[in-house]
C-alpha cells in the first residue's frame, strides 16, 4: 500500500528534529550547524540562497562546517556560486552534484574541480531556467536563504534584496521542503512582510549582517572615450533607430555609459521620453542622472545595489517599492520582463565568433552567463507587437507569407575589438567550445546563439546582422566590425564595403557621428561623487567607490 | 521641481477616499460600487481579476454598474476575458482600452466589438507575455481580485486557485497600486497566508463565493476509438521514443486519452517510471488513475481544478500544497517551468496550414491563446541539455559544427484531420490571416509558429517535422499525414512514400500499432465514475459530470 504521504511525514519529522535547537522558530547563529546537521538528509536537494548579489553567508558557513559523515552527498540547486564556502562544501564532501546559473569569482575554480571530477555538474542554466525547474525536477528539500529581519513567528522582511526569495521559498514549502533563513535581526514588527511566517519554518539569527556585492556600481571615471564613441553608436544608430522604450542592460562600462549619455548626448538628439523608458534593470547608479532628467518613467529591479536604498526610497514613482519604502526586487519577475516585455537587451561579450556566437566562458573559468541568454534570445513565444519588434521582424523578414510577418526582439552585443590585456574579442572559434570539450560537457556553453543577435557594435562600426541574408554576408559584417583583429584583418573589402552601401555596415560616419566628440565631457557623470550630486546626496556608495 | 512622490501620494489619496466606504480594510458588498468609484480615476489601468478558471465576479459586477460618468476610460490588463462584465463595461464606456490573454467563451463578442470600433485592442498575450509586462509598461494602477478567505487585516487565502493573484498583486501594490480582494468570508485566521496583508488594501465580502469553471475535467465516455489510436501513436512513437520526463499537455480529450493510457497501454510497453514523471498541468482528472499506479512523481499547477480539492489535499507528495494542505498553484511559475523545464509541449489546435502554422482563431472569434504559444514554442534561452532535448537537436541539425549544437524542445500538435462539424483542421491558408486583415490586427494570431512545431500527429500517422529538410519536404509530411482533407489530398503520393521510407512520416504500422486495438477497453477509466473510483472517493466531480 503506497504511503501517500511520506515525503510530507518526512518534512514534518526534519521540522521536529531542528525544533530541538530553537525556541520557537528562531536558531542562534552558535546552534546553525546543529541545527542543519538535524534537517538534512545525505543525497537531499539543497538550495543555498547565493545570486549575484545577496548571500545567505552565514547559512554557508554553517553548511560547510556540517560533519560529513552526517551531511553528505547533497545535490546544490543554487543560482550563484559565489562564496568560497559554496566550492568548499563539495571539497569535504558534503556536496556532490551541482545545478547553477552563475559564478563570478568562482568560476576558474569551478573549471578545476569539474576537470578534477569533485564536482559532478547538472547544468549550468539562466537564472530564470533554474527557478522553472525548481518547480519540476530540481525542487529543493531544504532552503537556506536571506533575509534583513524577521519576527518571531517568521514572516520576514527581506529588504530591498528580494532577489530570488520568493521563488526559493514558493519551490521549496509548497513541495514538503523545509525552509531557513538568517537574518540580520529578530524584531517585533517586520517592516513589511516579503515572505508569510506559514513558509518559514526555522529563523537563524545571523553572527553578522549577510554580503552584498555592489556588482553593478561602474565608477564614471574609468570610462574611457572609445566607451563613449560606442554608446554614442548605440544610441543613435539602435536606440534612435528603433524607437526602443522597453529595455534591459547588462552589466558593464559601455552599457553604464549609454546610460550617462541618456541626458546629454540623447537630449541633444531629441529622444527624451522617445527611448529608454521603461526598465528591467537592477538600480545602477549611473542611471541617476537620466532619472533626474526625467528620462526614466519606471524601473523593475532584479536585486538592489549597495548604497542605493535611500534614493530608492526617495524615488517610489520610479522603482517598485513596498508601503514601508524600500525597494522590493524579485528576480524571476525581472527576468521574465526581459524576456517577454523589453524589447532590447544589449550587453557585452568576451568573445564573438564569425557566427555571431558570443561566450564570456574561457578555457579555463567556467562562468555562468546569470540572465544573459534568457534575456538575449528571441522568444518565440511573444505574441505583442511594438513599433520596434514590427520594424526588426520586417528587417529580418527573407521569405513566406507577408501577412505572417513577426517581429524580433533586438540583441545588441557591443563589445571593443580588443579586450582586457589586448585580448582580441573576435575569434574564429570560441574558446567555450575546447572548454566543452575539456570538461566533458554535453553541451556548448554558449552565452548567446548567432541567430538570436541582431546587432554588434564595436568602435569601428555597427553590424546589423537582422539585414544579412546568408552566412558569407553575416560573416563580412562581423569581420567589417572586428577593426584590428586577425578577423577584422580577414575581411574581403569589397564585400563589406557592399554591405557599408546596404546599411549592414555602418561607420560613425555614416551615423553622423564624429570619433572626436567623444569626449568625457558628454558624460552627466564623470565620478561617483558627480553621481552623488545628482541624487541629492542620497546615494551613498561603498566606501571602495570613495576617493574624496 | 519635479514631485518625486506623485504617484506614490495620488495611491495614498485613493485608499484615504475608498476608507469612507470602509471599516478597517473591510467593505460590504454592497458598497462595492461606491468603493471603485472613491479609488479608481479615468484613464487608469486595472486588472480584474479572471482568467480561464477562477473569477473576481463580483467585483467585475461592482464595476460594470459603476457610473460611467465618474468611472471611464479604463485600460483593461488582464488574462481573461471570460464574463459577460468583462464586455459590458466596454459598451458602457467605463472601458476603452484592452490587453488580454485568452477569452474562451466571449471571442465571437470580442471580435465583434473589435470590429465595431467599441474596444481599442493593445494585444493578445500569453499569460506570461502579459505578466511581464505588468513590471514593465502595463503595470495596473488597480487590482481587483479574489480569494476564499481574509481576516481583517487583509491577509488573504487564495485557496488552490491561487493562479495569477500572486503576480498581479505584487505589480500592483509594489507600484504605487490599490489591491482590492474580494472573499468568500472574513475570518479571525486565514488557514495560510497567500498574500501578505500589507499588499491588500481592501476587502470585500462578495455577496457569493467567487466562480470557477472546471475547464480541465474531460469525461473519458466521450473519448473516441481515433482519440485512444492517436494518443498510442504519441506515447509510442514520441514519449517513449524520446523518453520524454517532463512534459505539460494542453487542454482536450486527445492528451486527456494519452494521460488514460498511460497505466494501460504504457504499462504495457513498459515505459512506467521512464515517461511522463514530471508535470507542469493543471489537477486534471484523467491523470488520476497515472497518479495512482505510480507513474507521476510530481505536478506543478497552474491553477486548481473544480472538484480535485480533497484528492490533492491527500496526494501531498505529488502536488505542491500549503501547510493547510490545500493546493498552492502559480500560473507564472508553471509557465515558465512550461516554458523552460519541460521537453515537451503537446496540444491541440483548429487549424494548420501547409508551414506547420497553426491557430484556433477562425474568421469569427479572437479567442485568445493562454499559454499555448509559450509553452508551444522552442526556447532560445535554454542552456540545461537533457536526453530529449538533446535527440530532438541532434534530428534537426542541418548545418555547422557540431560542437556548437544546441538541443531543441519537442512541441507537437495532436490533431484530427477533420474536427467538429467535419471542419477540415488542415488549411492551405489559416483563417488567422482573414481575420487579422478584417479587424487591423498588427500581428496575425498564429498560436504556434510553424518552425516552432516539431510533430503533427493525426489518425493518419506522425509527420516529424524536425527530420525535414526544406520547405518543400515540411509541406509533404503535413499534407502526409492531413488524410482526406483537401490537403491531404494534394499530398505527392511518390514524396510521401519517400518521407516514409526516412521515418518522416509514419503510420500507425510502422509504429506496430494496430488501429483495431484501439479500443476504449485500453482507457483506465471509461467514465467519471471510473475517475472517483481510482481516486478512491477523493475527486468529487461538479454536478454537471454526474450521471449516477
């Protein structure tokens, strides 16, 4: 006779085993390890709260220091590997087998212990694809996550770094899982309530406060012109072009610096309220002065960013923000808009081949690409016309019907010829694919397929891949835009000066636009500090972005 | 200067005027009407409530009796379009503007309206299409919404048809938006917490408990000999064959006969815990007797299903439900495990032309799509292979390195070659098109994309579309397997037998079918009784599918 109910009698039994080292629900941060040590399972699903920015730290401080010989075998299901404690685990044998989505800092290390075979590793997924699973075949037993503070009941308030909370949460306590959060302090009253007391059942009062990294703070100083040449390019020939209101930008200096030029460079050109209204972004801080300008009607956020909070507060017809002000963040919500809703995603690469395949992965760092290839593909399942998406779909459009025109969503790589240490962005082949092959992965990390990217932009010039009509004609546009690297050097004139007279190829010139105007002066910000001016002496960056 | 707050202190100004008809956050019924009033202002976006199942009924009677005069110009963002309200307040003036996802039983009365100029259409989503752009350009200044339960606070309890509230509510109350509930009841304690009371700010005790239509329920003493033949056609020659775990079928008794044989036929070919273990679905009935021979592992919701309720509250190691017991569903996050977790989409459709393009809008209704395009569609931003994916890429690799290949999500169309009324389902042109054109739609409503779709099963056989090569060869294995229609009988009897001799096209034979064994004696429940007795008296069918 089938028990119909064990999984969830097994829950009830973990529950009762913590409950032994807390009062009530709440933990003290000494009893963590006995506390886990009492609710897992060897081979148990385990999500440990760790993205690209918020990390459930102490919970994985406590996960690491677990004896093995009573928590082993576990199964990671996590977006960031970020913490040196999220490799450690699989080192001391706690945890075997890997799902994620990202990894900064971690990721030549990743690379190691996978060639190493310390890691046995599921997928290296979007963020967004990790969360859908969650809810199919990669549901957590237990999760270990976040929060700012909680009450003694449990309902937390998780600040303005939602973040991937509610999607933990919601995978794991409506499946039979068991659900631990660390906050930084134990109240009375929680400021507002981000996840309901019912969907947690132990609280960790937290040694100290959990890290976030200023990921997406880029200092206005480090720009240098050739960014400024680029964004100028962007804005003008795509932003202008297509009309484009409904964006996201990925992380980097030269998307920062499109964003600097929203108020000059884009005033000068007319398109205040025409382009770059409407945001799927985290809250940079170069953004500020184009939301002072009244540029930006609104902005959903993945995460928050360090130093943010009070000009966010300060901004709640701008932000998403809870009755008690601080933001609320939620990144499947944010990444589900880029998805669905923008209609430009533009980010940077480390290589692109003659394809247009682009990877950030290299032979030895295996990376993660975070939200990049969600946000940069084309859904096909977008069934909404834009003037944007319409005037894409009609440039790609070679063949069929007309009347079963769709339209496209635009995928912008803007990358410099010449990366970090002179390193030549344009490849024949990525480096992704000798990883691969390395490693034994059964499938290419690729961050964003050639037939998804409609525009590359480099200082040389913009490619408009939506206008070529075979392979050779992709192919001498992205060399027209490679300037001086081997591919660059590889191109047949003739034929990408053809493609130059169709519009495929287009040089400052043909936009007109003057290499010398880009100068700093065109920037609203030329230093964090300017950045501070302009919210009013309400951004209060890191102390690390600080020079005065 | 700018006032940072508008916004944020127009919201405040609407909830101060709706307390007036209020004691605390709770208002009676009866004053419903002066509650939208005193909140809503012309021109303002509201969500109501209602998709394909549960309904804000009573608030959608509230406003469709407010006075024009005072309430106008409304912008309508919600999924569905299901209550003669939903149209009324169009012909009222109280609306003007709308942005939708599905409407079953009013899209002859939608396309009339359209054409008659009474509703400006934005467009026709899907769900998750319109869910994100909640967070980004059709964020709802008021969300009407409904639940089981409340307590005076606000807390709100969803019961099992949780669905889109979640979603809705926090664009809502996140951006500076009134969040009105309707409930069943007022309670001290609300048996879980769906939504935070802090989101809610308003609570109407409806005069009855709010509608839901059991949508999903298919009584399987309807199921035909050619449903049963095409459903052992999938399961041989595609679940089994690709090995297909996770999956989300359509609505219609095709899948619902696939979900009946599966402990009959399926077991037979001995496919039991290597098939169909994980599902993103809707509690349909027939996947009963499945659950019970232990052929599902688990089933994420995206909405409940009348009558299911004590059956789900039994089964909580397959179901995701609350600590109450009762079913926890989430419509975004089921779409998006549909769209990025699953291998497999299969559903059904009204028409497909000679591309593989299909739709179920004909010349005389908009209905709408749901989900079907979504979870129908082959999602670029995947990167996590699996066996199926990668066999289905592996098919429909034509050209590159192979290195660089990527997988592919099968979506397959399960079809008889004449529907109702002996309407031919295969078209040289889609009806979509005619309609597209009489109205001025942008966009034709195609539900799925020819290059999308990678099987078309008929009582004729299986068309793999993958395994074509061109054009030329797609338009031959359709019009392979279109039967007596027109189509079918256009078909290049030479090139058929060519695409056959490939595995293209395939017949019953070639599967080692027998049609004569299609027999309704191969369903496990032949009746809604039969679906009682496997539940062993748990699902309690609605009173229109009892016949005893």
């Amino acid at each position: 006779m089938t028990d119909w109910q064990r999984d969830r009698k097994a829950r009830d039994a973990r529950i009762a085993a913590g409950r032994a080292h807390a009062e009530g629900k709440v933990v003290p941060a000494a009893r963590a390890v006995d506390l886990l040590e009492a609710v897992l399972r060897p081979g148990d699903r385990v999500c440990l709260e760790g993205d690209n920015q918020k990390q459930a730290d102490c919970l994985a401080r406590a996960l690491s220091a677990c004896d093995p010989a009573r928590v082993h075998d576990l199964h990671m299901v996590q977006s960031g590997i970020v913490l040196p404690e999220h490799l450690d685990v699989f080192e001391q044998g706690i945890a075997k087998r890997l799902d994620y989505s990202y990894s900064g800092p971690q990721g030549a290390r990743i690379a190691r212990m996978l060639y190493g075979g310390q890691i046995q590793l599921g997928a290296v997924h979007t963020y967004l694809e990790l969360f859908a699973r969650y809810f199919v075949d990669l549901t957590p037993n237990v999760a270990l996550i976040a929060g700012v503070s909680a009450d003694r009941e449990g309902n937390l308030y998780t600040g303005p770094n939602t973040e991937d909370t509610p999607t933990v949460v919601e995978a794991t306590a409506f499946k039979n899982g068991v659900v631990i959060a660390q906050v930084n302090a134990i109240v009375d009253r929680v400021p507002r309530v981000d996840i309901p007391a019912d969907r947690i059942d132990f609280v960790v009062e937290a040694d100290r406060p959990f890290y976030v990294e200023p990921l997406f703070t880029r200092d206005p100083a480090a720009m240098t012109e050739t960014q400024i040449l680029m964004a100028m390019m962007a804005i003008k020939g795509i932003y202008a072009e297509y009309g484009i209101r409904r964006l996201n930008h990925g992380i980097g200096f030269g998307t920062a610096a499109i964003e600097l030029l929203l108020p000059t460079y884009g005033e000068r050109l007319g398109l205040k309220k025409k382009i770059a209204t409407h945001w799927a972004l985290n809250p940079h801080p170069t953004l500020i002065p184009a939301i002072e300008s009244g540029w930006v009607e609104q902005v959903h956020c993945f995460g928050s960013e360090v130093g943010m909070d009070r000009y966010i507060r300060a901004r709640p017809d701008v932000f998403f923000t809870g009755a008690d002000g601080s933001l609320r963040s939620n990144r499947a919500f944010c990444q589900t808009a880029g998805l669905y809703a923008c209609d430009l995603f533009i980010g940077s690469t480390l290589q692109i081949d003659l394809a247009g395949h682009s990877s950030t992965v290299t032979t030895n760092r295996v990376a993660g690409f975070g939200g990049a290839p969600n946000m940069g593909c084309d859904p096909h399942g977008r069934r909404h016309p834009s003037d944007t998406w319409m005037k894409a779909g009609r440039e790609a459009l070679v063949t069929g019907d007309p009347a079963l025109m769709r339209g496209r969503k635009l995928v912008v790589q803007l990358v410099e010829t010449f990366g970090d240490k002179l390193v030549p962005a344009f490849v024949e082949r990525l480096d992704a694919l000798e990883l691969a092959k390395k490693i034994g992965l059964e499938l290419a990390p690729v961050m964003v397929y050639g037939d998804d990217v409609t525009h590359i932009v480099t200082e040389e010039g913009i490619a408009n891949l939506l206008l070529c009509r075979d392979a050779d004609e992709r192919e001498q546009a992205i060399r027209g835009v490679a300037g001086y690297t081997e591919v660059g050097r590889g191109r047949d004139r003739a034929a990408v000066e053809a493609l130059r007279a169709r519009g495929i190829v287009r040089r400052p010139e043909d936009l007109g636009i003057e290499p010398l105007d880009a100068d700093r002066s065109l920037l609203a910000a030329r230093s964090i500090k300017d950045l501070v001016h302009w919210s009013g002496g309400l951004y209060e960056p890191p102390a690390r972005f600080r020079n005065w």
